[in-house]
C-alpha cells in the first residue's frame, strides 16, 4: 500500500514539475504561437487566390392548364421533379449555352466544378450559388445559369412557370479563404507545437536536478544534501 502512495505520489510530483516547466516556458509559447499565426496570415493572404461567391434562388412550379388553381398532383410532382432539376442546371447543354453567350474560355466540365446547386428538403425552392476569381463574375455567371436553366427546366419538364425569387447580387467580400479561421488554426498549431516540444525535451531530459532525481535514479534515500554556500 505504501509502495502504491509513494508512486502515485511521484506521477503527481512530475506532472507539477511539467506543468511548472510550460509556466516558465510560457513565452517562448507564446511567441511560437503568434510566429504561426503570423506565417498563416501571409500565406493566406499573398499566396491564396480569394474566391467570390454569388447565389440566385429560383421556385419551380407545376402549375394547371386548366385554371389557376394547385392541386395536390402538382405539388408532389413538383416534389418528385426536383432532382431532375439539378441535373437540368447542370447539364452540358446549359452550360455549353452559358460559355457561349458569356465567351467564357471554359469547358462544361470547368464551369460545373464552379456551380453548386442546393435543394432543401420537402420543398422546391432551389438556389443556384457559383464560385469564381471576381465577385462580378460570380453574379454574372449565377444569373446567366438561372436564365438558361429557367427556360431549359419549363422546355424539358413542361413546367409553365420558373419563378426568380432572388437575383444574385455583387459579393462584397471573398467567400474563401478565411483568413480569421487560418490565422486561429495557425495560432492553436503553434502553441501545440511549442507545448509538445518543451513537453519531450522535459521527459528526455535524464540529468539529475532534484534532491527527488537521486532518488528515482539510484533507488536509495536521500540522508542529506549539501547546501550552495553561494547562496548563503
């Protein structure tokens, strides 16, 4: 039992003694820390190409021919077809129309890499978000996607109407990359990588420096110690 006392009283004793040295240390973590958020700043900024993202939503619906009036069979069929108006937006068709009237020097598959359509669940509103180098680009591109797949979902699904709930509008800002977020990433990777090195060079550290170090070493107690008559 005693023997058990004393042990965990030793992991005690040098879990402090670690926690003692990152307090004496806590500087030098700190500077490595601000070294890496500063290297995670100017790499996101200097080398990073900013993205620019605009979105346009469009509602789709299958209205009757006979009166003005829904009925439940438009509704689920309105349901049904969205997942096939995913794939009208970006088809080849569309976008083959899109690089030719905007003279984009782009293939469809480039373009599509750009668009991304996204349909919340149980309902038939769809938003049509593009990525590009300039936010200018990024709201042309989006409308020009939203018109050409407008008429290409009511010419191919028969739908009467595809209405523009929202234009996409001018991005007063780069959607990517975050600088805020890089440069806390940056911060936290730096500390991490400060703690664990003063952490190791602590427990490789095998020279004797406490009266507790003789101890552990050789397995015998302490009778005494000589005390530093330079500090007396």
């Amino acid at each position: 039992m005693n023997q058990d006392n004393t042990k965990t009283k030793s992991v005690e004793i040098d879990i402090l003694a670690l926690l003692h040295k990152l307090w004496t240390k806590k500087l030098l973590i700190l500077f490595i820390a601000f070294y890496f958020a500063a290297f995670s700043f100017l790499g996101t900024y200097f080398f990073i190409q900013p993205t620019y993202t605009s979105t346009t939503r469009i509602y789709v619906v299958n209205q009757a021919t006979d009166n003005n009036n829904l009925s439940a069979q438009d509704l689920q069929a309105g349901t049904y077809l969205v997942n096939d108006y995913k794939e009208i937006i970006t088809s080849n068709d569309v976008l083959s129309e899109v690089i030719k009237d905007e003279k984009l020097n782009l293939s469809e598959a480039e373009l599509a890499k750009m668009i991304s359509v996204n349909i919340p669940t149980d309902t038939r509103l769809i938003s049509i978000s593009v990525n590009a180098k300039t936010g200018q680009d990024a709201q042309t591109l989006a409308n020009k996607v939203r018109k050409v797949a407008s008429e290409k979902i009511k010419k191919v699904t028969k739908v009467e109407d595809v209405t523009t709930l929202e234009e996409a509008k001018l991005p007063e800002s780069p959607s990517s990359p975050n600088i805020k977020r890089n440069v806390l990433l940056g911060a936290i990777l730096g500390g991490f990588v400060a703690i664990v090195a003063v952490l190791v060079r602590e427990v490789l550290d095998d020279r004797v420096r406490r009266p507790e170090d003789v101890e552990d070493v050789l397995g015998m107690t302490l009778l005494g110690i000589i005390p530093d008559t330079d500090k007396i």
